[in-house]
C-alpha cells in the first residue's frame, strides 16, 4: 500500500522493488521517470545511480527474454532460417542461458547428424558459453563431415580469436577475404578488432576505411558512424601511446 | 600426407566411385559421427553452470540491496 507521505526516493525504491518482484512495465516507467527526476536533482548521488542502473538492467534482461520467445516463434514458423538460431544464441549468452541452447542443439544434432547447420549452431553456444574445448571438438567433428564448409570455418576463426591465437584468425578471415563472398564484410569487422587487440592499429584503421568505402558504395552512409567511431577509438589509442603521432602514419 | 587430409579425400572418392549410394553412405557416416562427438561432449566435465549464476545474481540482487 503506498503511504502518502513517501518521498520521491522513497517512491522510486518501492517501484524498483515492484517492477523486480511483479516485471509490471508500468511500475518501470514510473520508476524510470522518478530516478531521472532525483538524479537530474542530485546527480552525485551514488545510491540512486545504484539502483537506476539495476532497474535497467532487470528491464534490459525482460527485453532479451522477449526477443529469445521472438527468436523460438521465428525458428518454428520458418525451420530453414539459420539467421533466428544466431540471434537466440547471442540472446541466451547475454543471459547467461548458454545450457539452454547447447542442450538444445545437441538434441537438433542427434537428430539431424547429417546436417552440417547444427553442428555450426552447437558450435556457437559452445563458443558463446566460454566452452572453447567443446566448440573446438564440434567444429573438428563437423568437419569430418563437410572439411570445406565456410561456416565451420568462420567459428574456427572466432575460436581461435577467442583462444588468443589471433594471427592464426586472421590468416582464416584473410583466406575468407580472398575467396569469400564479396558483400560479407564479416572478415573485415573481425579482422579489425583482432588488430587492434594486437596493438596493429594502422592495419585496424585500414579494415575500418575498406569498410566505411563499401558502405558509401553500396548507399548505407547510416553504417559509416560506428566505423568512423571505431577509428576515431584507435587513433586516441596511437595519440595516448604517442602523443606526436597523428594516426595517419601508415 | 596425414590424417587430417584423408578425410576430404575420401569423401570426394566415394562420392564419385557410388554416386546413387552417396547420400545413404554420408548419412550413416554422419551419425556415427555424431553419435561419438556427443558421447564425447557428454563425457567432459561440465564448466560451472552459467544458469546457477544467473540465479545467484538475481538472489544477490534482492537480497543484498539496500533500500533508501
């Protein structure tokens, strides 16, 4: 019951606690409203920056559940999508729910061993659960079954990133570049991060502007922001590292 | 030559030596490959379980807050 003499704060927590307990969305708008309001008054309150951060995040979760039941409803409506199968497992891991897609896609294999999808889609979860030894024996056994499969190649890629051993990544997202599909610009993407992790980062600029130029080309100018984001990242990276570099050494 | 080179190489020779039998031949092959990836998954100790850590947060959250 709400007491008439609640204060603001003392309203707002309530809320928290209501829209944690009940997930009633009308409690979270309120909530959301009443912590902007005592945040914008007291914006070095720690407390309050505490607990808006929590009510986010408790929305945020509630939001990527929805899209997992989109994800499921879209893989029975429409079984040959892979596109669904990559989401839900990004959704899953973001939850922390990787054991919900790796049971589910050993079952989808011990049913369909002859397809080479559920092997890439076991794979992922493995791969996206931390769980690199397993995803490394799925890929190894998908490729006994399809040794030039590109999808398996492109994990393998990604496991080896995500296993430290990056060069050996690039030189997959090289081969991909050399024979792949000319409008997947995946390799570029993951090339870019690679670099920059690796300290290459006039290499990572150049994997950005290859990026940016195919974008301008093909009319997606709305796609050239996080690329140029990305560069004006790793040049602040060269600046800090050397502050009489300009970034534009090649 | 070595063993990661046979398999793609046998593939290729019997997808061609028995064309009509292919499909049935891959098929088998695939579940007997399956079958030992799985057992093989199964047999590996499982990494602490992200689910209970989902959970843990969730009662951590509620039970440790500090209400104004």
């Amino acid at each position: 019951m709400t007491n008439p003499a609640e204060t603001l704060r003392q309203k707002a927590s309530r809320l928290l606690d209501e829209y944690n307990a009940l997930h009633d969305e009308s409690a979270y708008a309120e909530a959301k409203r009443a912590y902007q309001q005592l945040l914008a008054e007291d914006p070095d309150d720690a407390g309050l920056h505490l607990e808006y951060g929590m009510l986010q995040d408790w929305h945020g979760r509630r939001s990527i559940r929805a899209a997992v039941a989109c994800y499921e409803r879209a893989i029975e409506l429409d079984p040959g999508q892979d596109a669904p199968h990559f989401q839900l497992t990004h959704s899953r891991a973001a939850l922390n729910e990787t054991e919900h897609v790796i049971d589910l896609y050993k079952k989808r294999l011990a049913a369909a061993p002859d397809q080479i999808r559920e092997y890439r889609f076991l794979a992922r979860a493995y791969l996206y659960a931390g769980a690199r030894e397993e995803a490394g024996k799925v890929i190894a056994a998908g490729r006994k079954l399809d040794p030039g499969d590109y999808g398996l190649l492109e994990l393998e890629a990604e496991l080896l990133d995500a296993s430290g051993r990056k060069q050996a990544a690039l030189a997959i997202w090289q081969t991909f570049k050399q024979r792949g599909d000319p409008e997947n610009l995946e390799p570029y993407y993951m090339s870019a991060f690679a670099l920059e992790a690796m300290g290459r980062y006039q290499e990572a600029i150049a994997e950005w502007r290859y990026i940016i130029d195919w974008h301008e080309a093909h009319d997606h100018a709305i796609h050239t922001e996080w690329p140029k984001e990305m560069i004006a990242g790793i040049e602040a990276k060269i600046a800090a590292a050397d502050p009489s570099a300009d970034g534009t050494r090649s | 030559m070595n063993g990661e080179d046979v398999t793609p190489r046998m593939w290729q020779e019997l997808s061609a030596l028995a064309p009509d039998r292919w499909p049935a031949i891959r098929r088998a092959v695939a579940a007997r490959i399956a079958a030992d990836l799985l057992a093989e998954l199964d047999g590996l100790p499982r990494s602490a379980s992200l689910l209970d850590l989902e959970r843990q947060r969730r009662a951590g959250q509620v039970a440790h807050r500090e209400v104004a």
